[in-house]
C-alpha cells in the first residue's frame, strides 16, 4: 500500500475527536509529502536537526510535533516555529523553553510527560510531580509556555491488559486535572502498535509512524 492509502486507511477509522500526528522521524521528504498530499498536516520528529532540515524544506503550514526526549541546550532551535512539544519531562526543561520562548516572541504549546510504563528507561513526571507543578507559584511565572495537556508512553509489552491500566489510569488523571484545569485538552499517547487501545482509554491525540510510512529507512541524530 502506498502512504496515502495507509494514512487514508487509518484516518478513516479514527473517531473525529481525535488528532493523528505522523510520526516522520527518519523519511524522507519525499514520503512526508506523499502524506501531505493526502491532506495530513500533523507530523512528529524525534531529533532536532532532522526537524529542523525538515522544517526549512517542507511546506510552511506544516504543524511540527517535537515528540522525542528533548535536551535543554537544543531548545532554542525549535521554539521559534514547533507547534506542539509533547516530552515535557522536567519544570527545569520547561522553565528553558519559557526562556527561549520569551526570547522568540512566543507562546509555545506543551504537554506534561508522565511516567506510566514499567520500564525506568522511559522519561517523565510522576503524577504527584505533575499534580503539584500544575498550581505551583513556579508554573504562574512562566508566561511563555501553555500547558495543553498530558502525554504518555506504556510499557513495550504485547499485555494488552497493562497498556489498558496505563493509560486508563493516565486518562483518569487526565480528567482529575480538568476539573481544576478545565484548559488541558490534549491526552497524546498510542502509537502503531497500541493506538486502538489507547483512543479506548481516553487519548485524543494519536503518534503513527510505521503503519503510515513503514518501517524506519535510517537512523540520523539530532
């Protein structure tokens, strides 16, 4: 099947309330555009540089998700145009974006990383951490970032019972949040593997990548 069939194929069965981002860390542009030809705009990259090359010869209405494990000394590359970055795992990463964004004259968009899986190789805050941060005095001083919501990622594990547990209490928290913070609006997790499952337990934002594009073609750093 080519992209556009594979995304058409997708697409078609998610409910409407849910965003698809494609996940094009590794394709070509080539690739990319196949799908933007198909009329996808959402696209997730994992390495800053590969965003960036990315991000200079691509269509400019292209809404670039920062989905990867983000250093804090490579923020100021893609604040100036990255729509939504979703590995949020520290105040202190937040606290540089703030920065780099006020320099930008933005306000950047962002969801909390929480940590859900079993595995300690996997990023992000614990719900109490999140919890606290969210009416903390240290979050009001930060003006130029906008906590849009949360973002997770279950265990690798083939149990679909587990991933059903992850993310089931990650949306319950997600719901908690909301009544104190009715702005959140964006739950991101599920990928190719899981995404059904996820969208099952209350995830309104999807991250596909092989089952659009096919496996990875290269590896580039960033």
């Amino acid at each position: 099947m080519s992209v556009q069939e594979q995304l058409k194929k997708i697409t078609s069965g998610l409910p409407p309330h849910v965003t698809l981002v494609a996940v094009s860390k590794t394709k070509s542009n080539a690739l990319i555009l196949e799908a933007y030809t198909a009329g996808q705009r959402d696209f997730g990259e994992n390495y800053v540089q590969e965003l960036l090359t990315k991000h200079e010869a691509l269509p400019k209405d292209i809404r670039w998700h920062f989905i990867g494990h983000l250093q804090s000394n490579k923020v100021k590359f893609i604040v100036p145009f990255v729509h939504l970055i979703h590995g949020v795992d520290s105040i202190r990463l937040l606290e540089e974006i703030n920065k780099q964004g006020a320099k930008a004259g933005r306000v950047v968009k962002c969801l909390l990383q929480i940590f859900i899986a079993q595995e300690e190789t996997k990023f992000g805050l614990s719900y109490e951490e999140c919890r606290e941060f969210l009416v903390s005095d240290r979050l009001k001083s930060l003006h130029n970032v906008s906590i849009q919501g949360l973002m997770g990622m279950g265990s690798l594990t083939a149990n679909n019972k587990q991933l059903e547990q992850e993310y089931g209490q990650l949306n319950a928290f997600f719901e908690e949040l909301k009544l104190n913070h009715p702005h959140l609006n964006t739950l991101s997790c599920g990928m190719s593997g899981d995404y059904q499952l996820a969208i099952g337990q209350g995830s309104n934002m999807v991250r596909i990548g092989s089952s659009i594009f096919g496996e990875r073609e290269y590896k580039e750093k960033g």
